[in-house]
C-alpha cells in the first residue's frame, strides 16, 4: 500500500468520514484497515452483496441497529471455567441475538436480496437462548424475580423484613421521648445496616450501635438495638440472594458455552451488519453508486464527484482512460480545477478498490489496478533541505521504480519549481517512461512544449480546464481533446495592465511558444464551432427521426384501416355467398326428392360458384392476409368423400391444390367446394353385426346394426341400406346405435332429420332396446 499517495489523495480523511456511520469499534477499526482487493472476484461478490443492503436500506426501510454492541472480546469469558456473565454483559449478547433474528426474518419475508440472504444463510438464529436470557434479564438489565423459586422467595422475604424494619423506625419517630435527640426522621445504610442520625449531645437516649459521625461531628448514625436483630436478618438473607444469583448466572453462561460456536458466528455476522449497514448509509447520503469493475485496467468516470465538496457546488467530471489512451495530459490555468480532476480520479479508484461505492454515475467503470500512486501538490520539506523540485523528484522516483502496467499514476505540475526548458524536458521523459511501462496516467502541467508533445504524440490524450476570459474565472468543466491555453496575460490585460507592459510581456515570448499558443487557440475556436454544428445536427437528426416515424405511424394506421375495410365487406360478401349456397343446396335436396329443374339447379349452383370463387380472388388481392402454408391433401380424384354443408357423400372428380377447393358429384349436382367442407371415408372391415351389404331383397333385415362406428362411416351405411330398405318395401326399419357415449346415437339423430327417406322416427320403447335403438318410419 502506498501511505504517502494514499494520504495526498485524502484517502484516510474519507475512511474517518466513513467511520462515522459504523457503530462498533470492531467495525470502524474495519474502516480504518480497509486496503486494496487482491481478488477481483471478492470484491464484485463485496459489491453485490452491498448493492442488495442498499436497496435493502432504501425500499424496505433495513433493520434497526442502533443497539448493536461488540460482544467478541466479550464471549471470551466462556472459555474460563468458573466465570459467569454479568446481567449487563447478558443483557447486550441478548441485543445481537435479537437484532440478528429479527434481521434474517425480515429478509425471509421479503424473499428477494438473493446476495445478501446467502451472505448469511448458514448462521441459524437462536431463539431458544434469547427466550432464557428474557426470563432471566429485564429491560433495567436486572435479574428478574422470576428468575428462580428460591429467588423469588427470598426477595419476598426481604420485602417482608424491610417493611417490618421500617415500622420499627417510624415507631421511634412517633415516640416523643426521641424527638429531642433524633436529627432528621430518614433511615440510610452505613456499612449495609439501617441507621437513622442522633444529634451526638443526645446520643445517649437512643440505646444503639454508632456506625458512623458526620464531618461535622453533629451527628452520629446509630443502628438501634431494636433493629439489629432485623438487620442481622437482612444481611443474612441478602447474602443467600447473592449466591442464588450467582447460580442463575452460571446456568446461563454454560447455556452460552454449550452454544458458543453459533453465538461466535452470529457475533461476527453482527459486525458485517453493521459494516454494510454503514456502508449503505453513506452511500446514500452521498449519492454514491457501484461502478463496473473491469478487468482491463481501463478508467472511466461518468459524472464524478469529490466527495468533500457539496453537490450544489461541484462540477461533474467525465473522463476515461486506458481504452484508445494510456495518459491523458491536462492542461489549463491555476485554480481551474485540474488537481480537483486527479484527486477525483485517484480517490473514486480507490473507493472502489476498497469495496466503497463511489459519488458518480452508476455507469462508471473502474479497472482492477494494484495500486495508485500520487504526487499532488507541495512537497517542500525544511526539515529534509529539498526544494519543491527535489520534493518532487523524490516522490516521483519512488513512483517510477513502483509502477507497472496495472498501475494508475497522478502527477500534478509534473516538472515544475525548476527551469521551464530542463522541466519540460524532464516531464517528457516521465511520460514516455509511464507509457513505455503501458501504466496508466493522468498528468496536469503549464508547459507549451509538454502541451504541444502530447497533442502530437500518439497513445496521449490531451484535456483542458475550462477558463472564461470574460469573467476571468474557471468553470471547472473538463474538455477531453483540446489543450488549454495560457491565460496569464489575457487576465492582466483585463485587469488593467497598461498596454506597454502587455506588449513587453508578449515580446519576450519564444516564437516557438507563440505557434503553440496560437495552435491550441485556433483547436479551441474549432471545437467550439463544432460543437455548435454537432448541436445542429444533433437537432435536425431528431427531427427527421421524429417526422419519418409520425409519418410511419400515420401510413400503418391508413394501411389498417383500408385493410379493415376491405375485409369486413369481403367477409359481408362470403357470408352471403355462403348463405347463397345453403339456399342452393336445399333446392337440390328438393330437386333430388321431385326429381324435377335439375338442369336450372346445375345452372344456379355454377352461377354460385363462379360469384364466390371471384370475390375470394378479389378478397385475396386486396386485403392483406398471412401466408398460406402449403397443406397436405391426402384424398384422390374418384374417390368417396362426405360433404360437411351437404351432409352428403360425394364422389370426387377434380383437385385444385393451389386454391385448396374440390370439385365433386353428389347425385346430378357438381359443385366446388373447400377442402375443409369435405372429409375422406376411412374403409373399415366389416364387423360381424346385422348390417346391409348390399340391395339384394334376400339379403335385406328390418333393422341395422351401427354399434362400433365412426359417425360418417354410420351415416354411409343408413344410406345405402334405406335404399335397399325401400326398394324392399319396408314401412318401419330399426337403427341400432347401443348406448355408449352417445356421439354415435347423436350423429345419426341428426341425419335423420335431414333424410329424404324418413317420414319421421322415435326412440324404441321397453322391449325394442330403449334409447339404444332408434325406429325409423319411412317414406
């Protein structure tokens, strides 16, 4: 660890603030020792568990530990035989068991904060203990009556006693012949027995012990020989009370010991409690947030603040470092703010490193460096003889021989306090060493040709302090990419500076000064502009951005709209087609019957068909739909199908696979229909029931039997044997459909109602099969 880096950095003025937020000892001396993380890991695991607590804090309210005590050195006591606990000492590991439970219940009621749960799943809470110290302790921290029978008895005992010693007394009091000889009528203690005060000229009435005489020696405190024998009573008893205490407390102190491991633990978990619970406080209060911890020794503070200067007066400093650069060379005049700049970027790293949220943007990033080192401000030292350079070069050298690539190095004024030529050239050496090195550095300086080096060269950023020449005051705003310029005679000659002194000045310049002046001037006035027309484009950028998404907006409401439109009055229009069709089939239901118009019928469905077919096209043009996946069609030309909308069989004459329609003959009408109207007869083998095979009279029985059948295969076969049935002459058949689920009896209900063969049908009565079999009268 570098103390003296650390120290400039004002590093341990921040612990001691810090320190003020813990409670116990334990952990401000936790403050107080705080270093560097060696292992990455640790600290973002230190990081995650504090982001929980935090929030823990925020959102939830924490846990109150303002009654925490550090008990470590406490529970020591345990481990000398004999020892006993106080009634204080039991009071205060009474306090941590508490807090610790009431802590961990709290988080599991929440169920959230996964971090800090696991930070402390294994530690079980011990209530059991906490239940025995409450019978035993009072808030007064006090051993209670309760504590035992036999103490409880003796204090009733006591109670007892002093209240007859009491009346003995006040029978003094009254008794006129002490009157004379009593000083004052109250009843103290000298030496643990109950005395009252005799004038010492009367002490002779008063037929006593003398324990004790005032200063003044107008007084003697006499124990009366009435009372001595209560007294005696008294010191007797309270002495049995002493030992009896002195047993409950050696009961519980073996509790303790027999639990000491998980008390030890608990204890210790009260300090990591109290460690983040201060932690959390003061990052709130400072407005701090965790940063990203890289692995790749890259800074980049977003929005940082030093802590010590109030918020309302501070100006936010954004800057990176290791990602295109290794150095970054500040430059800009006195009081501007530039070692302002370096103490925020050392100090936050070290926040960071040391597990400490930092008061920047929660979007800032800190490399995992081993160290950071420091030279800020006036090392002159009279004890030691050295000017501020040697001062300097002290601190310097004991940096260069330190650094290394996970490095992060501040250098203030980097060669200043000698000659500005040898100065110079002395920081351009110190940078290229750093950069040779790959360190990361951050490097204020005055000099034009350090200005003018580190503009030039690559792997160096340069930066500036903002000056307004106009108020002659800083704005401590930090500009990456353009050097600062020298401001010391623009400030004279603002202050009244006559003008001959000015142009003398000027004239003593260097040549070689003067371009760099007027270099960096003229980078300053381009930037300006730029940033003026980056403004500009940034503005324009939006606007364009913002009128391309109105009118984005607008043309996709248009767009659904007309799509709207034109698919409610294609839908108006197939629904009236469809119920076109309906009409159309029941007229050839009706030819089919009367056997009569069949070629108008022929005519009107084709009529039908070419109507819907035209608007379908029409609808598919015009209204947007998703894309069709192209179906699987497992039916063939001259097969049966059954027509859904004509609950029908049919056969097939014609497959149009790119509309997905069937073209089919049921009976002298062909019509087209969907492939979803239509469905493929599966061919089952015949099962041995009383079923019709053919229409041959001979083979041809009054009933059929169904039972076991798909409903379309069912409807298939009524078809064929009513035919049969008719031409056989039979007025009353039976259709058998069993019992079952009733899917079967219902699908055959339903065609039997739409039959051109039944005259109308019942279900059988007690004898013919009940619901299970259906009598149908034909026609």
């Amino acid at each position: 660890m570098n103390i003296h880096s650390h120290n400039v950095l004002e590093f341990n003025k921040l612990k001691n603030v810090l320190s003020e937020y813990m409670i116990t000892e334990a952990s401000k001396n936790k403050v107080e020792n705080l270093l560097i993380y060696k292992d990455i890991n640790l600290l973002r695991k230190e990081f995650n568990i504090l982001k929980d607590f935090i929030d823990f804090l925020k959102y939830d309210g924490g846990v109150e530990l303002s009654e925490l005590n550090d008990i470590t050195n406490l529970l020591k006591k345990c481990e000398l035989i004999g020892m006993f606990f106080e009634p204080e000492e039991l009071f205060f590991i009474n306090q941590n068991l508490r807090l610790f439970r009431l802590f961990k219940n709290k988080l599991e009621e929440l169920d959230k904060y996964k971090e800090l749960r696991n930070k402390f799943s294994t530690i079980e809470t011990l209530k059991n203990i906490e239940d025995v110290i409450n019978k035993t302790i009072d808030k007064e921290k006090k051993i209670q009556d309760t504590a035992s029978l036999d103490l409880r008895d003796l204090r009733a005992h006591k109670k007892l006693l002093s209240s007859n010693i009491k009346r003995k007394f006040e029978d003094m009091f009254s008794n006129d012949s002490f009157s004379k000889a009593i000083q004052e009528k109250i009843i103290t203690t000298r030496d643990g027995r109950n005395v009252i005060p005799i004038k010492t000229d009367f002490k002779g009435l008063v037929k006593g012990i003398e324990h004790d005489r005032s200063s003044s020696g107008q007084t003697v405190f006499i124990e009366p020989l009435a009372v001595v024998s209560l007294n005696n009573k008294m010191r007797e008893l309270e002495a049995r009370e002493r030992e009896e205490i002195r047993k409950i407390l050696l009961r519980l102190t073996d509790q303790i010991r027999m639990n000491i491991d998980d008390i030890s633990k608990i204890s210790k978990a009260c300090i990591e409690l109290d460690f983040f619970n201060g932690k959390s406080k003061f990052s709130i209060d400072l407005e701090c947030n965790i940063p990203e911890i890289n692995t790749r020794e890259q800074l980049s503070i977003v929005d940082g603040r030093h802590p010590f200067i109030p918020k309302d007066q501070v100006v936010p400093l954004t800057f990176e470092i290791g990602k295109k650069y290794n150095t970054l060379l500040i430059t800009g005049p006195n009081t501007g703010g530039k070692t302002v700049a370096l103490k925020v970027a050392g100090l936050l790293t070290l926040m960071a490193l040391t597990g400490i949220p930092i008061p920047a943007s929660e979007h800032s990033s800190v490399g995992f460096f081993s160290d950071v080192y420091a030279d800020i401000g006036d090392e002159q030292s009279i004890e030691q003889s050295l000017s501020s350079f040697s001062g300097h070069l002290t601190n310097v050298q004991k940096i260069l021989s330190d650094v290394s690539k996970n490095s992060l190095v501040l250098l203030d004024e980097l060669g200043s306090g000698t000659d500005p030529v040898e100065g110079s050239a002395f920081a351009m050496a110190v940078i290229d060493y750093l950069k040779d090195r790959k360190a990361k550095s951050i490097i204020t300086t005055h000099y034009s040709e350090v200005k003018a080096y580190g503009y030039n060269e690559e792997g160096i950023e340069t930066a500036s302090m903002e000056f307004n020449s106009k108020t002659l005051s800083p704005t401590y705003k930090l500009l990456i990419g353009i050097p600062g310029e020298s401001n010391a005679l623009t400030i004279a000659r603002r202050l009244g500076v006559s003008k001959e002194v000015i142009d003398k000045a000027e004239s003593y310049i260097s040549d070689e000064n003067k371009k760099v002046e007027k270099m960096i001037s003229n980078i300053k006035n381009k930037s300006e502009e730029l940033e003026v027309i980056q403004v500009e484009v940034e503005r324009i950028k939006r606007k364009a951005i913002a009128d391309k998404e109105e009118y984005e907006e607008k043309l996709r409401k248009l767009e659904m709209e007309k799509n709207k439109i034109l698919k409610e009055a294609y839908e108006k229009a197939d629904a009236m087609m469809k119920e076109m069709q309906n009409k159309a089939a029941a007229l050839v239901k009706k030819i089919q019957s009367e056997d009569a118009k069949k070629l108008d019928a022929k005519n009107v469905q084709k009529s039908l068909n070419l109507l819907r077919t035209s608007l379908k096209e029409d609808k598919s043009k015009n209204v947007e739909s998703k894309q069709r996946i192209t179906r699987k069609i497992d039916i063939k030309e001259g097969e049966k199908v059954f027509v859904k909308s004509l609950k029908q069989y049919a056969d097939v004459l014609k497959i149009n696979k790119v509309k997905e329609t069937v073209f089919i003959q049921a009976g002298i009408l062909k019509l087209e229909v969907s492939l979803d109207d239509v469905t493929k007869i599966i061919s089952k083998k015949k099962k041995t029931y009383n079923s019709v095979a053919s229409h041959s009279k001979s083979l041809v029985k009054s009933k059929i039997d169904l039972r076991g059948k798909m409903v379309e295969e069912s409807v298939y076969d009524l078809e064929s044997y009513f035919d049969s049935a008719v031409l056989n002459g039979y007025k009353e058949v039976q259709v058998i459909t069993g019992n079952g689920t009733g899917a079967l009896r219902k699908g055959v209900v339903s065609y039997l109602k739409e039959c051109r063969y039944v005259k109308e049908f019942r279900f059988g009565g007690q004898g013919e099969g009940g619901v299970g079999c259906i009598v149908v009268t034909l026609k």
